[in-house]
C-alpha cells in the first residue's frame, strides 16, 4: 500500500519557527519508516518561505534515504519551477487545474533532463479526465471529512472503486477521512495507497506498513 502523507503545519505545536521545524522532523521520521510520498502543502507561505522549507524537507528526507533502503518522493504543492529548484521529485496539482498544467510542470522537468512525479487532486470523473497524465490521483473525500469549516460528506467506498476503474492505469489513492481502520477497505475497493494529514501525525500510519504493497507504483 502506497503511503502518501500531507503536511500541515497549523496543526503542530509551538509558534511559526517551531512548527516549521517540527515539520522537518517529521518529514525525516517519515522517511525513515518508510512513507513513500511526502507533499508539502503549506499554500499560505509567501514563495521564498516556501521555497526554503521545500529545501529543509528535501533535505532531510535524502538524508534519511541514505540510511535506509526505501525511497520516499517529496512534492512541492506550489510552481515546478521552485519544486525543481529544490530538488524536490514533483509537484501536486490542485482540483480543476487546467490540463495543460501537467504538460506544463513536466516541460519545467525536461528541461533538466528529468521526469517528474505529479500528483492531482480530483473529486470527479471529470476531474480524473481533466488530470490526464499525472503519475497519481488523490480521489476525495471518500469518507466524512471533519475540518474548521464543518463536515464534509464522503462519497463512499463505491465512488472510490468507480474513479480507480476510470483512472486505470493511474494509480488512485484514497484521500479524506482514511485512518488506520478503513485504510484496508479502500485497498480492497482499489486504491493503490491512501493519503492523509492527520493520520501521519500519530504512530497509527504504521499500522499500514504491513498491507501489501500494489503493483502499480508512481513513475520515479
């Protein structure tokens, strides 16, 4: 089971400088037990914040590869430009991004004689089309999603099956609402991996360590 972890810094403790930090550490701990994407979503910092933090995650994450033998991919939710700067594997792209922004991200990739990873959110079969040629699609929320803003309803496990089937041979990972308890149903209706925020932050992710891998991974 492919493990795709989210950051979010707003939900770690401590004032700005520390939950930046807290978010390197993490990405390292992730790393190190073996979560095979890591994006970074922090959209509200000003471009040359981000760009740094990219940096600090990048780094850390390479130099937990060096010390074991998985290999955990790092997007950079935000331009390719500053994703390869970095050094960073990929980008993600939003839901309803325009087609051309794939084509786009991998024309900034070429140009260093690279392929990158790209993930898409999509919540619809119009999304999954829309998203053609990404190296995986994030389908959500395939259960109740719980945020500040209130409750978002899942659109269920069936939906979740039917966006696989439509994305074929993309692989489609379960995002919104996935824990440790319904991660194995989503595996069994289809989904290469699951992806989450709040799940990585606990110890609960490792539980899932254990689920056999899919056969179909994200090109590197």
């Amino acid at each position: 089971m492919l493990l795709y972890a989210i950051t979010n810094r707003h939900l770690l403790p401590g004032d700005e400088n520390a939950k930046r930090d807290r978010l390197v550490v993490l990405a390292e701990e992730w790393a190190r037990g073996g979560v095979d994407t890591i994006q970074l979503r922090e959209k509200d910092l000003p471009l040359r914040e981000l760009q740094f933090l990219a940096a600090r995650i990048v780094q850390a994450v390479r130099a937990a590869e060096s010390k074991t033998r998985s290999k955990t991919r790092v997007l950079v939710n935000g331009p390719a430009q500053l994703a390869l700067d970095v050094g960073a594997d990929g980008v993600h792209l939003h839901a309803n991004a325009e087609p051309a922004a794939v084509r786009a991200a991998q024309q900034v990739y070429a140009r260093a004689n690279l392929e990158p990873v790209i993930s898409a959110a999509c919540h619809s079969p119009d999304e999954i089309r829309q998203a053609h040629g990404a190296s995986l699609l994030l389908f959500s929320p395939v259960f109740e999603k719980v945020t500040l803003q209130g409750n978002t309803r899942g659109q269920g496990l069936a939906a979740l099956r039917a966006a696989v089937d439509l994305a074929n041979p993309t692989p489609v990972l379960a995002l919104g609402g996935v824990n440790e308890k319904n991660a194995v149903a989503c595996a069994q209706n289809g989904a290469a991996g699951v992806a989450a925020i709040r799940l990585f932050l606990g110890e609960a992710w490792r539980a899932l360590l254990q689920i056999p891998e899919p056969s179909v991974r994200p090109s590197s």
